[in-house]
C-alpha cells in the first residue's frame, strides 16, 4: 500500500453530546491509522469547542477550526476542500457527518484499497443497488449508479490532487448557494469537476453493513422538516443542472427517492407525522415521477388518508410481515427473567420502546465494542460484550442487528457458548 495521507473532516453544528460519543467511540482507532481528524464547529455555544480541546491533549492529529454559525453546512464543505485542498498536507479529504461511526474493520478496508490512481473512492456501507467493489471510468454509468449515494456526508473520499486543484471556489459556491441547489452542492461539485476529466476512475468500495452505523444519539436528519422540498424540488433541479454528458438523468433522480425515503411505510409514517398530506402531493404532483417508483394512486390514496388511518395501514402492514417473528419472540420472552438487547442502532431503540411500552423489563443493550462508559439509550446502560460474557447463560438475548451483522455476532456468541438462548428475526423493527 502507497503511503497515502488522510484527513477526515467533521462538519458539525450544536451537536456536542454526538460529537463526544465520537471521540469516545472512534476516534483512537482513526488515530491508529494514521487518519487526522479537523472538527469543523459553527455552534452557537462553546461545548464543542471544550470538549474537543480536552481530547486534544490525549490524541494525535485532532484539530479543531471554529466557522461562522451563519455558514450553510455545503457552503462550509465548499470552505474544507478549499482550505485543506490548498495545503498540500493529504493526498484525500474525507467528508464525513457527525453522525456516522465508520468501524476500525471499516478503516482499514478502506486503506487497504485506496491508491492515488482513484480521483474519487466513494464508501458504501448500504449497497442496495447490490454494484458490489468495482471500478468506474464511465461518467454516466458512475453517474446513474451512485449520484444517490455521493448526496451522503461520508460517503466519498477525494483525491486532494485531481479533484481539489484547480477549482474556482468563489463561482462554485456563487453558483450553488441558491436555495433550490445549495443542499447538494457537494453533488454539483462532484459531478461538474468529473465532467472537466477527459479520463477519471472511480472505485466503488462496497462495505459489510455491519462496519457502519449511526450514532444511537442522533433523532433525525438536519433538514428533516423541509425534506419534501429538497428531495422533490432541490435534488430533481440538481440532477437537471448537471452537464449534458450525463444522459441518465431520470434514473438517477428516481434511485435516490427508491432507496432513501420513497417506500410505502416510509411515506405512511411521514402521513401519519403530519409531513405527508394532500397539500404536499398537489405541490409537487407534477415531479413524483422523477423522484419515486410509487405509482401515483398510491401516493394519492396515502396523501388523501385520514392520520389514525394511515396508522392503522402502517401497523398492520407491520404486522403481517413481521406476525411470526412477534410470535416467536414472545415465546422466547417468556422463558427468561432476564433480556438483554444486542445492538445500541435504531433498530435496538425501536425494540427498547417495544419492550417499554409493553412494560418488558430488560436489563440493557450490549455491543461488541465499547461506545463509551457514560452513554444509556432509553435509560438503560449500554455494556461491552466481553465485560458480561460470563453473566449471559441464563440471559435471554435479542439480537437487533442488521442481517449480516447478525451473522457475524451469533458466531462469535456460539464461539463462547451462547446458542440457545438468542433470538434474531430479520423483520422486526427494521429500519
């Protein structure tokens, strides 16, 4: 492997209960790497600035720069590649969210790939479109297949040399600070520098799902309350902008509705939030097509339904798919006084709050490795896997895991003995 530098930067803002799970959680193993870690903060408050400035004292290549709370977050992406861009210190810059928790297994399948002959290595932990680690040196065909997935912080690591000089940053960030296009600027950048390349390659890094995951700490997305707007509006007037090299563009705007946010049960949750009503329909009628499969009577009939009806359809949609695993696990529920629940992501809260509601008792969460002392999900302490292996026996344990994170774990639990008495079913609260 080429002695290649990195730096991974972390824009973040009044987020500083993420950010210390963090440092807690991953930061030694970028360390251990090699991987430089700028936290970019423009938090209306100092907390950030505190608790990074105590880590520093105790861990190499922690930076810290503190931005402008004014500054939109792709605006201050804009600002990253310009300034780290510049230096000359990294051969890749590595946008990544606060929120993301990139595995040291992760890490180092990354490093054990990445070469300077790749302008762009995009990390995809969520390989729905099954495109496995391959190669891309076709604009369009790298367009089409993954123009989706680039509109994730963390998602691409780019080449300081190829990608990053040369670039007029002041007309960028002229161009796309728009309202209708500034919140996947980043995506115009990728795409509009690639379309200046005569020859480029690309490497699509398929990852195990289960060397990535979302902090526990986070509730939901930063535009979270006007994402109808950005995904029918802002990232349909995105994908039209783009140079005309890139012929795909009706597909690439339907993957990323397909594999984010466009799915029925999707859509009846965000109905029965008040998100999804016949108001958001009429408006953007005239784009559904561009940005989802669902047949248009479908998102009719969701959009024109009444909210404790939209309830009713999502939970027995649920219920259906998930009837024999309910039955399972109640069974499996019984025979324990004690439940643990193995995972600390968003599916283990969804089984937390199940087991809340239903007045379960269980007596935590537990991982394989550690995401800090302090830290509880629903009140419950979060253990490490090797601190309670020997109490387990007699412990029922639910794994809420992701399937192929699920196969993993179950090995290493029937490695130390523990067989019986774990239940997985893929279906329940999946996310």
């Amino acid at each position: 492997m080429e002695d290649i530098k990195i730096a991974v930067c972390i824009p973040t803002y009044n987020r500083s209960q993420i950010m210390k799970e963090f440092l807690e959680s991953c930061s030694v193993d970028y360390s251990n790497f090699g991987i430089d870690i700028y936290i970019y903060d423009s938090s209306t408050n100092d907390e950030t600035e505190n608790m990074v400035m105590l880590w520093k004292e105790r861990l190499n290549g922690l930076y810290y720069i503190r931005v402008p709370s004014c500054i939109h977050a792709n605006i201050k992406v804009f600002k990253i590649f310009q300034q780290l861009g510049s230096i000359n210190a990294y051969d890749f810059i590595w946008i990544c969210g606060d929120s993301l928790r990139f595995s040291e297994k992760a890490l180092s399948s990354v490093l054990q790939n990445v070469t300077l002959e790749y302008d762009m290595i995009e990390v995809n932990a969520n390989d729905v479109g099954k495109l496995g680690t391959r190669v891309y040196d076709n604009h369009n065909d790298y367009f089409r297949d993954c123009a989706w997935h680039l509109a994730l912080f963390g998602a691409v690591i780019l080449n300081v040399k190829t990608m990053l000089s040369d670039v007029d940053w002041n007309d960028y960030e002229l161009k796309y600070s728009s309202e209708e296009l500034i919140n996947f600027s980043h995506v115009s950048f990728y795409f509009n520098k690639l379309a200046t390349k005569k020859c480029f390659k690309a490497l699509h890094l398929s990852l195990n799902p289960s060397f990535y995951s979302i902090s526990p700490l986070k509730e939901k997305s930063g535009w979270h309350e006007e994402m109808f707007y950005v995904m029918c509006h802002g990232w349909v007037q995105t994908i039209k902008a783009l140079p005309s090299c890139y012929k795909d563009k009706k597909e690439a705007m339907v993957n990323h509705g397909k594999y984010t946010i466009f799915k029925p049960l999707n859509l009846l949750k965000l109905r029965e939030d008040g998100y999804f009503n016949m108001n958001t329909y009429k408006q953007y009628r005239f784009v559904w097509k561009e940005v989802c499969d669902i047949p248009n009577i479908k998102l009719y009939m969701i959009a024109l339904m009444p909210v404790f009806m939209s309830r009713y359809v999502r939970n027995v949609l649920r219920y259906f798919r998930t009837f024999k695993g309910r039955k399972y696990l109640k069974k499996f529920l019984k025979r324990y006084p004690e439940i643990i629940i193995f995972g600390a992501g968003k599916k283990a809260l969804r089984y937390g709050k199940h087991f809340n509601e239903e007045n379960i008792p269980y007596s935590g969460y537990c991982v394989t490795e550690s995401s800090g002392s302090d830290i509880k999900l629903l009140g419950h302490p979060v253990y490490r896997l090797a601190d309670i292996e020997k109490s387990l026996n007699n412990v029922g344990i639910v794994l809420a895991l992701n399937p192929v994170n699920a196969e993993e774990v179950i090995e290493i639990l029937q490695a130390r003995g523990l067989k019986d008495n774990v239940f997985y079913n893929e279906n329940l609260y999946s996310v």
